[in-house]
C-alpha cells in the first residue's frame, strides 16, 4: 500500500468514526450563541470535508465508496441498537429502563441520520463533482462550500423533519423550520471556517503522490541522459 492510499484509509477511519459520534452523542442539546443545537454540529462538517479531500484527490467514485461504506454501517449500528434493546436484561443488571432511555430515543435519530446522511452526502459528492467540472479543476474553495452549504441544507432538513416531525404537539413544520435555519447556518459558518483545512487536507493527501510523480520524472530524464 503507497503512502497516498494509506492516508485514504485513515480518512475513512476518521470519516466512520465521526459518523458514529455524531449518531451516539448527538442527542445531547447545548447552547451555541444562544440557539440550541446538538453537539453533533461540531462532527458534521467534518464528514463534508473529508469527502470533499477525497473527492478532489480520488475522484467521485471513492467519494461515493466512502459514503455507501458508512450508510451501511449506519443500518448495522441501528440493528445492533434495536437488538440490545430487545434482548432481555439480567434479573441482577438494574439500568434496563436507563438503557431504554439513552439509545432507545437514539432509534429515530439513527434512522433520520441514515436517511438524510445518503441522500445529502450523495448530492454533496455529484455536487462537488459538477463544480470541480466547471471549475476546471480550479477554485477548490468554491466548489467546496457550494457544494457544502447546499447538501448542508438538505441534510438538516430531511434530518429535522424525519426526527422531530410531531414527536410531540409542539414538533409542528412551522416549529421545525425554526429549528433548520439557525441550525443551518452554523453549519455554513463550519463550512466557511474549514475551508483551509480542505486545502491542507487535499495536500497533505497528494503531498507523497506528486513526490513519487517527480520521482519518476526525474529518473525518466536521467535514462534519457
């Protein structure tokens, strides 16, 4: 395995990993400037770039990998859940109803995440894609928050309306929309404020490719001469 392909992997690792953060300490609400959101909102935009790096390195079809690889993971995890759930506890173990509690209301989320995670995540990678085309391969900064902040909106919104749509009377779609916006825009402020990590990150990925490429050149004109 080349160093380039080695660093892929650990992008996947850290881009799993992230994703099952997101889903298992997500539902714990804080206060960011005086909105409520989920501590979730610090893992996502990760997810968004490290495709992005993967992307522009790779091309769409190991984006693509990346994304199907963790929804798959995502319906093991949300089976896995269902099934400790249901699985009888131990007259001598005390924390079922505590247990129900903590990853039963996670049951939802996991679903609303899986399904609005491919859908955003499949149009964030096209997206990118699409502009990386028009682009001609420049403007790395455009072609990430465009496609960043749209699939962003996509997301956030399948996610809200699949979780919280009429948990309870209060959850109604003006309420939700509420909730979207400034949650939203957040995610745009990350988005914004990670656009250097995704040119460090796109050269810290190709960094020993384009070594070995200038390697090879300049054994190519040493035969030569």
């Amino acid at each position: 395995m080349n160093q380039i392909e080695y660093k892929s992997q650990i992008l996947l690792a850290l881009f799993v990993s992230s994703m099952v953060i997101v889903n298992t300490l997500g539902a714990k609400i804080t206060t960011l400037f005086g909105f409520r959101v989920s501590v979730g909102i610090f893992f996502i935009p990760l997810l968004f770039l490290i495709t992005d790096i993967i992307g522009e390195v790779h091309g769409k079809k190991r984006a693509q990998f990346f994304v199907r690889v963790s929804s798959g993971i995502l319906i093991f995890m949300f089976m896995m859940i269902l099934l400790c759930i249901k699985v009888p506890a131990n007259p001598s173990w005390g924390l079922q109803f505590e247990y129900e509690t903590i990853f039963g209301s996670s049951l939802r989320m996991i679903f609303a995440s899986i399904v609005s995670f491919f859908i955003s995540q499949t149009y964030d990678v096209f997206a990118f894609d699409f502009w990386k085309s028009k682009t001609k391969g420049k403007h790395l900064w455009l072609r990430n928050n465009l496609s960043t902040m749209t699939s962003q909106l996509i997301d956030t919104t399948i996610f809200m309306f699949i979780a919280f749509y009429h948990m309870t009377p209060k959850f109604s779609t003006e309420f939700i929309i509420s909730l979207i916006i400034p949650y939203w825009l957040f995610k745009i402020a990350f988005a914004l404020l990670d656009t250097p990590l995704c040119y460090l990150g796109v050269k810290w990925l190709r960094g020993d490719s384009l070594q070995e490429k200038r390697g090879l050149n300049q054994q190519g004109e040493k035969s030569v001469i």
